[in-house]
C-alpha cells in the first residue's frame, strides 16, 4: 500500500513526555537503526546512533551528565546537538580528540512525540507534524507489533482508519475511540503504533482502545 507514511522521513520514535531533562535515556529504533534517545540539562531532546564512537559501547549505558552524554566504559563524554567528543575523564588535562564525535540524528519534537530523521538532507521538519496528534488528547499506549510497518498500514486501512496526507497519521475508530496512529517503521519485522485518543484516561472508551488494540496485534500477527 503506497500511503504518505510509507515513505515518511521523520519517524515517530518516543513520547516526549518520556525524556527527562539532564536524567534518562532511552532506547529506541527507526529502520533498524538503533538510536539514544537522551534531554540535554537546558531541555533540548537528543537523537543518536546508540554506539560510542571510542570503543561502540551503547550509549544507553552510560548517564547524561548536564548538556553531555557520558558513555559507561570509559566516561568520554559527548555534547549535545554536536556530537562532539568534549572530556575524557581518565586524561583531565589533555585535550580532547576533535576527530572523535558521535552520530547525530536531527531530531524535533510536535504532537506530543520525538521524531527523528535519519537522513542528513533537508533536515527541516514540516509544520505537519504538529498536526499528528488533536490538540488535548491523552496518549493511550505503544502498541508493539512483530510484523512490518507497511502491514500494520494496511490492517489499519482495512478498519477503517485514514492515512492524514499531511501528518502521516491514521485517524479513525479502534474500539468505538476517536484514535490517532502514528506507525513507527522500527526494524524490517518490528512495528511500534503510537495510539492517541480523545477519550479520557480511565474512561471505558480509553480501556475499549486499549481491548481493540491487542485484538488488532493478535490479528497482525496471527497473520504471520
């Protein structure tokens, strides 16, 4: 199925909410990339390469240490936007290496979501992505779904749901809820469906999205 999700370039990895400033870091995927996902100290959100670049430990080991990145094996330390090699704890007084510096994603964060380009050009996100997720909705869950993203697009599609040629979201009904699906194409047999809702949290309508969402991984998967 030929949608604009499919050939979407900003992917939607994480909830905002779910990145604290100068604290967590989360693990995350887009097209089998394996990505950090970190906060710096002065609130911006951070997407890398999930590998040190000194010894390929993950990132997602280490601390985030104020606007750096600190890796667990050795404690280099990375800045934030830049990627850029700053402090070699072990050496205080010795310069650190300018040719050492992690990878970097353009990363933006609209409609309550982090979203990441993994492609260097144009890195301008589109005004869009805003328009994802309705104002005031409430986020229902991460749907995890083995099977790949172009399937969980269709099986979507058959019940119902519009792709926004815009957002790439999917709007319609899961369970009689209003619902917003963000498709994360995570690896080549491993979706993420990031579902939205105007329902209130613990409202029946907000446990009946949740019921219709593992009904529709089952089917997914069962599909093999």
């Amino acid at each position: 199925m030929n949608t604009p999700q499919n050939t979407a370039v900003w992917h939607p990895v994480a909830r905002s909410a779910d990145l604290h400033p100068g604290d967590n870091i989360v693990a995350g995927f887009a097209e089998g990339q394996e990505l950090a996902l970190w906060r710096a100290a002065d609130g911006t959100a951070q997407a890398w390469e999930n590998r040190c670049p000194h010894r390929s430990v993950r990132f997602t080991l280490g601390q985030v240490i104020d606007n750096r990145l600190a890796c667990a094996y050795h404690g280099w330390q990375y800045e934030a936007g830049s990627g850029q090699c700053a402090s070699i704890p072990a050496h205080p007084a010795m310069p650190a290496p300018r040719n050492v510096c992690a990878k970097t994603f353009a990363a933006t964060e609209a409609a309550g979501m982090l979203w990441v380009r993994l492609s260097p050009e144009m890195p301008t996100a589109p005004a869009a992505l805003a328009d994802a997720v309705p104002t005031g909705w409430h986020f229902c869950r991460t749907l995890t779904v083995r099977a790949p993203a172009g399937t969980v697009r269709e099986a979507l599609a058959q019940r119902g749901l519009l792709a926004d040629a815009t957002s790439g979201a999917w709007r319609g009904q899961l369970g009689d809820a209003n619902t917003s699906a963000l498709v994360l194409d995570a690896q080549p047999r491993l979706a993420f469906v990031h579902l939205w809702t105007d329902a209130a949290p613990g409202s029946a309508a907000m446990q009946a999205l949740h019921t219709a969402a593992r009904s529709l991984r089952g089917d997914i998967e069962a599909l093999g």
